[in-house]
C-alpha cells in the first residue's frame, strides 16, 4: 500500500512570519505535503502584520485554508481546527501548533505503520519547553535558528505552569480531539512510543501575550470555559516578575538540559512516559501565585 503523508492541521496566530517558515521547513522534512491552516487575528494586531503574514504564508506555496478575525475565545481556536479537519478529509492528521516542532523515535512512515499494526488510532507527544540559555525571552534570526537561540529544553508547562504537557500529534480523522490537542476522549496514545514536542513559545513578546489574555480572559471579553488557561499564564508572569524578567533555567525541577531538533533527547522514551502518565490537572485550590509543584514526575 502506498504511504500517504498525514494532512497537517493548524490555527495560526499572529507569529513572526520567520517562524512560521521554519515551522513549515520542519514539517516538510518529516514529509508533509499538504497544509490545512487557518489564521486567526485579535483585533489588535495592526493590518500590516496581518497582510505581511499572509504573503509570507503564500511564499511558502501554502494557500491558507480560512482566515479570521475577532476576540480569541477559550473555543476558537477549536472550532477552526475541527472545520480545517473536515476540509483535511478522511486518514491521518498532524496536529500542531505553530510553535511546536515535532521529533519523531522513527520516520513519520514508520510512526504511523506501527500506529496502524497495534489498532491505534492516535499517537501521543509529549511537551519539552525551549528557553535561551540565561533564561531571557530573546528575540531570535533565521540565520542564527531556533534550536541555538533556545538550546535548553525543560518541563516549564508540567512543573511550573501546572499545565497539560501531554499532546494529540497524529490522530486518524476518524477521532475527535479535545481543546488544545491535549487528549482524544476514549483513546489512549502508547506512553512507551511518545513524540517530542519541541515548544517555542518563550520568545520576546510572548509576556504581552499573556498579559492580554489574562485581561481579557477575567474581563471576559474574552470567553472561557475554566480558568486553566487564565492561571497558567498568571503563574508565568508571575515566575518571570520574581527572576528579574527570566525564565529561571537553574531551578532543578525544571529539568534543563541542551536538545536539539533533530533527535530525540537522551532517555526520552522513559521520561515522556513518565510524564504523560502520571500528570494530574493542579487541584481546584492551587491558585496563580502557587508554587512549583513537588517534584514528582
């Protein structure tokens, strides 16, 4: 039978148009061919960026899918990645955000032949956060690259944010996936085969990205359906305020290491079990100022 590629599936922001064009680099040489994106744009991102991410998109040979424009509430993102997964069509989806950069144990073939061989119907990734090497929120070149901008890769969502690290990488069009990627109700991904998702979230600018969404999210200008999202973003802002602006990249519960995109870190197999198995969602009484969890896998 011949191997037909998974369909990448995508809601995209306002990003810097380098990234997405390393993002689309990335995924090309894992051997996507088809890209279902849809960009999304609160209302305060100026025309110019918008009309100069677009261009960029379509540079790439990739006509975007939808184009939108409004509040980003909590079910947005959501409802533009399930239409994009109906357009996608039946077979295979890769799920990504623009700031995750997926590494594989195998060839995607590989993945998705050994998915198939055991009945799967998805398979799990796990989140490895990318920081610079003090912890600033650096602005970053295409020459210089994202894997030496940000050569640390740590477990800032798990420990600190109290988030889901777990992800949805690839699920067959069949399944339906819950917001964020992070689950697919009724199926369980192999914790054993997990891939690595490279986060480059922490980048200069992200804080007033948060900042915003904490505003509008408590306004309730934008909606939300739990806080989690709220609190996460709290908990980083708050982390960064007591660092003098810094992710704190000696904390040994955050696990800091050197990686790079194009294998897996060492020991990943047994730690991204260890992580996808035993995360629990931060009780309804931790609030925004916690601390760290303990540091239990």
């Amino acid at each position: 039978m011949m191997f037909v590629p998974p369909a990448l599936v995508a809601v995209i922001g306002p990003v810097e148009p380098a990234l997405l064009a390393a993002w689309t680099t990335h995924y090309r040489r894992l051997g996507i061919e088809r890209f279902h994106l849809a960009f999304h744009f609160p209302d305060h991102v100026p025309d110019a960026w918008r009309h100069q991410l677009i261009a960029a998109c379509r540079d790439l040979g990739i006509a975007p899918t939808r184009i939108s424009s409004g509040p980003w509430h909590e079910h947005t993102n959501t409802q533009l990645r399930d239409t994009l997964r109906e357009q996608a069509g039946s077979g295979w989806h890769l799920l990504a955000d623009s700031d995750e950069f997926q590494t594989y144990p195998v060839p995607l073939t590989d993945v998705l032949t050994q998915a198939e061989d055991a009945g799967q119907t998805v398979v799990g990734g796990l989140m490895l956060d990318r920081v610079t090497n003090d912890g600033r929120l650096a602005m970053w070149r295409p020459e210089t690259g994202l894997d030496r901008t940000f050569p640390l890769g740590g477990h800032l969502t798990r420990r600190l944010l109290q988030g889901d690290p777990r992800k949805i990488v690839l699920a067959h069009s069949s399944v339906t996936v819950a917001s964020g990627n992070h689950r697919a109700p009724g199926h369980k991904p192999d914790p054993d085969a997990l891939a690595c998702v490279h986060h480059f979230k922490w980048r200069a600018g992200v804080l007033d990205d948060l900042r915003r969404r904490v505003e509008r999210f408590t306004s309730g200008e934008w909606t939300e359906h739990t806080p989690a999202v709220r609190n996460e973003a709290s908990r980083l802002l708050q982390h960064i305020d007591r660092h003098h602006g810094r992710i704190d990249v000696s904390d040994p519960r955050l696990a800091f290491r050197h990686v790079t995109l194009d294998r897996l870190p060492d020991g990943w197999a047994h730690e991204a079990a260890q992580f996808a198995t035993t995360w629990r969602p931060p009780a309804p009484q931790n609030q925004p100022g916690s601390t760290i969890s303990s540091p239990s896998p």
